[in-house]
C-alpha cells in the first residue's frame, strides 16, 4: 500500500494523521464526528485566510452535508 500513497498526494508520514481523521468520523458516538467535522471546516477556513494553497476544488469538489 505505501507504493499507492504517493499516488494520490498524501506523504507517507501523514498517514497517522488520515488514520485519526477516519477512525474520528466513523466513531459510534456522534458528537465526535459532527465536532471533526467542525474542526476540519475551521482549519480549512483558517488556511484559506492565511494563504496557504488549498487543493484545486474541480479535481476534487468536495461534498456538502
């Protein structure tokens, strides 16, 4: 599997982190997913107000819930 990261743009030292966000959203108790889910909107709206490059929406348009 590490030959795929790459691939698909994660560094391999990152998959740690993508491991915790999944096992954060399916958590059986659903605070903790609405909250990750909060928390990733802020951070990806605190990114987009420093600067910093976000990924380009039309390769990948992400979902609306």
């Amino acid at each position: 599997m590490a030959n795929t990261v790459p691939v698909i743009g994660i560094d391999p030292a990152e998959l740690p982190w993508i491991r915790m966000l999944v096992v954060l959203l399916r958590h059986p108790d659903p605070v903790v997913p609405e909250l990750t889910r909060q928390a990733l909107s802020y951070l990806e709206a605190a990114a987009s107000r420093s600067g910093i490059a976000l990924p380009d929406r039309e390769a990948a348009p992400s979902v609306k819930r």
